[in-house]
C-alpha cells in the first residue's frame, strides 16, 4: 500500500473554509485501488493553517491513473479558474510513501 499527503499552506484562520471542500466524497472515492482518505487539521500553527489531504492507495499504480484522469483534470482546472488571487490557499506540497506497517485493533 501506499499513502499520498497533499499538505496545504493556508491563510491563517480559513483552513475551516478549505478543509469543508472535502467534506463531500468526490470522484476520488469511486476509483480502484482506493482505499481512505483523511483530511487532517494542523493545530497550534503561528504563521499560516495547514491542512493534510491524506489518500491511501493500495498501489501507486492506482495511484498513477487516478492522478492523470479526466476527473481529476476537471477538479483541478475548476479550482484554477477561481484564479489564485481569491484563494486561500498559499501553497502546496505533494509527498508520497510507502504504508510500512500498520497496526490495527486486535
């Protein structure tokens, strides 16, 4: 399995207002290969929010041909029309990993 952590630098004090965008399941939720997202919160932040959209995938194959779709395109490319000048968002950075171990309840 793998995991991929899009972290999102955010004006400080809207990163409610970014973070509702994913309350709603989107087209990400219907590809295989998916398995969780998570969307995560930084606390105690001074300078700006941060806000961790977190996928997991049970390979970077599926991974791969859900990045380069058309829905994802879509998605993208509406949320550039808004223009970057009225978003709240500072910045981004993609990582991705490889799920090691995972524990679950007994």
């Amino acid at each position: 399995m793998m995991k991929v952590v899009n972290t999102l630098r955010i004006e400080k004090g809207k990163v409610k207002e970014v973070a509702e965008r994913f309350q709603k399941a989107k087209a990400v939720h219907t590809f295989n290969g998916f398995v969780l997202m998570e969307v995560l919160i930084k606390e105690n932040t001074e300078e700006y929010d941060e806000l961790q959209v977190c996928t997991t995938w049970e390979d970077y194959a599926s991974f791969e041909v859900w990045k380069k779709s058309r829905e994802t395109r879509e998605a993208h490319a509406s949320q550039e029309k808004q223009g970057k000048e009225n978003s709240p968002i500072l910045g981004s950075e993609l990582a991705t990993f490889e799920v090691f171990v995972q524990h679950h309840p007994a």
